[in-house]
C-alpha cells in the first residue's frame, strides 16, 4: 500500500477532483476551498486586500488565491497544526512563542503552503505560451517534477506516515535518518517602521522558501537536509543576532542560491519504504561526507538576481553584502536618525533607503538554474 502511495505521489491528480494534500477522491471525501495562507495569518497581517505577485496571476490578492482540499486534511491533519500556531505566532513575540514548535511541524506547515501555491501555479495555463503548440503553465512543465519531493512529504504526513532522509552510502540504519529538510530561525530587528511585518518569498526552481511575520523569520529548503549539514556553519554566527528585514531577506537569497551550485547527483533522489518505522526513507544520491556544493558551479550573476534588484554589484562583480562589514564581522544596519547619520559618515558602512516592499509570493518568477542543477529535479526513483 505505501509502495503505491509513493508511486501515487510522484503522479498527482487532477485539482479539479482530488486532494492536493492526501491525494483523496472529492468523489468520496467531501472538501472545501482553502486559503493558501491561513486566514489567521492574512487576519494579522492584514493582508486581504495585499497583491500577490504571482507571474500571470494578474490582479490576485491573498484573500481570493485558495485551493479546494478535502475536509479531513483541512480540519484534521493539516488543521491541527494551523490551531497550535496561530496562537503562538499571532502574539506580539512570534519568535519566542515559536521556540515551543519542533522543526518538524514549522517544515510541514511552510511545505502545506507551499505546495499549494505550486499546485495553483501549475494547474494555471502561462498566457505568454497559449499560441505554442504545447501550451505551459505559471509553473513550468520542466520544474513541476522537481517539487514532487515536497509532494511526497505532504501525502506521507496527510496518510499518517513518516518521511526521513539518508545518503548514499548509508547503510539501513534508522539512527542515521534525518530531517528531509533543513529549516533555519532567525529574529528580526523590528525597529524599521517604514517595511510591513509581513513578507514570504519563494522559489520553486531552488525548492525553498523564507517567511517573516514579525519578529520572526523562518527559512525552509526541502533538500534531504544537505544544507543543515554542509553549509550551516556559514550562517551560524547570525544565530544570536537581530537581523533588519533587507539582511533577512539577503540571508533567504544566500541560501536559495547555494541550492543552485549542487554537484548533479545531489539534484537526485531514490525513495524506499520502510515498513517497520512505516516511513519513506528518501536517500540522496551523494554519500555523506561529499560535500557537493561546488565552487566551480559559483555565478555571482545569478547570485546577484536572486538576490533582487536591489543588490548592489562590486567592480569584481560579485554582489555587495548587507550582513558584515569589510572584515566579515555582523553590523546590524542602521536604523534610527542618528544610526543613519553616524553610518553616513562611516565608509565601511551601507545606508539603505526606505525598501519597496512588494507583497510576493515570487520575486519575478522562479530563477532558471544550469541545467541538472535545480535541487530534486533529477530522477525520482522508487523501490
């Protein structure tokens, strides 16, 4: 049976008549639309009447951009996560409240939204493409299987069952299985009254995604964990740091581009059920200790795009940074009139000017990555 949830999850239904989540018939399950972003959050956020900048989805604002989802995922299994957090991450402390959330659950409810917008975007012909002769979607029919990864973890948990990572060359032992993700936390400066508490951006090709509400920001890759286990260290000393909304927002665009340097083996994936731990076991194909985040694979341009528009380029044509100073130690930015006037006269220093703050779920559309080098693009196996 769970040999065949999996196969089912890498082939998804039709929107019109099955469950995004847990893949049910509504011919047998009845459903309801759902917001893709919970309505306590839009409630807190204000964000009803807030445009979406979704590519081709013209005019759309958060209230009206829902899915249709049957009841036992949306008032049970995914329900009960949205009624714990909407307390904690409602409150005036959304980053100290959270500290009672495990990672599990704060990588489930992202990957619920998420996967919904994805599932949205593809089921929406691209109007730039209706006079080909194979007409595409907002989510491009080549990155759509790439997200299947995140698919698979939705059904496991909308089914009641478990989903772990391992490497290559790891042998079947479940003290070796980790997270199918690595998720980060960072508090957030919330002196800067000219940006709103609220931003989320994403980027499908990259298959990660950061959201800021309050003093929270949280960033979440869906990538077997291979960035918890080779690249956290490079952030770690922002840990214990109050980041502004533009240094979060670098943070968020740092690590969706490391996803875009990975070795082409680890784009790749070969799924496993084990019985006894009833769980997906989704084995990348690099061993452990490979390290295959590849320098070679270095493109400050894309860096740079990813980065936003906003990014300021160096002579050496790598993009300028917000987070430290000349000799890579943290400087919080400025923010008060009298931090931007000392700044001012600080050459080490970087003012930044009030931010055009546009309520996205994209920015500009997914970044095309190399080709291979989308993560979990590669082949989806399944034994």
């Amino acid at each position: 049976m769970s040999l065949r949830m999996i196969s089912t999850a890498l082939k998804p239904k039709d929107l019109a008549t099955h469950c995004p989540l847990c893949g049910r018939s509504f011919a047998r399950f009845e459903s309801d639309e759902e917001h893709i972003f919970p309505q306590w959050l839009q409630r807190r956020h204000d964000l009803w009447t807030k445009r979406l900048n979704i590519p081709n989805f013209t005019g759309k604002t958060y209230n009206t951009v829902k899915v249709r989802v049957c009841r036992r995922c949306n008032g049970s299994t995914f329900g009960s996560l949205e009624s714990r957090f909407a307390p904690l991450l409602s409150g005036a402390d959304p980053f100290s409240a959270s500290a009672v959330l495990n990672d599990d659950d704060l990588a489930m409810w992202l990957g619920k939204i998420f996967w919904l917008l994805i599932r949205k975007g593809h089921s929406v012909e691209d109007f730039r493409t209706r006079h080909d002769p194979q007409p595409d979607r907002v989510i491009p029919h080549d990155l759509f299987p790439g997200t299947l990864y995140l698919g698979v973890m939705m059904r496991a948990f909308a089914t009641g069952k478990g989903m772990s990572s391992c490497y290559l060359d790891d042998p079947p032992m479940p003290l070796l299985y980790g997270p199918t993700f690595s998720l980060y936390r960072f508090k957030i400066d919330q002196r800067e009254d000219r940006l709103e508490d609220f931003d989320f951006a994403d980027n499908v090709a990259c298959l990660g995604l950061g959201l800021r509400t309050g003093n929270l920001g949280i960033i979440c890759l869906f990538d077997g964990g291979l960035h918890r286990h080779f690249r956290a260290h490079r952030f770690a000393h922002l840990a214990t740091e109050n980041l502004h909304p533009t240094q979060f927002s670098e943070v968020v665009a740092r690590m969706l581009y490391d996803q875009t340097v990975l070795d082409e083996a680890a784009n790749q994936v070969q799924y496993y059920w084990n019985p006894p731990l009833r769980s997906v076991i989704a084995q990348n194909r690099t061993p452990r200790h490979f390290d295959p985040y590849l320098q070679k694979h270095h493109e400050p341009r894309l860096l740079a795009e990813i980065m936003g528009p906003a990014s300021l380029i160096a002579t050496n044509g790598e993009a300028i940074t917000f987070l430290t100073d000349a000799a890579g130690i943290f400087r919080p930015l400025a923010v008060t009139a009298a931090e931007v006037d000392m700044a001012r006269h600080d050459p080490g220093q970087i003012v930044v000017g009030p931010s055009n703050i546009d309520w996205r779920i994209r920015e500009g559309g997914p970044v095309k990555t190399k080709p291979n080098t989308g993560p979990r693009s590669g082949p989806q196996n399944k034994v």
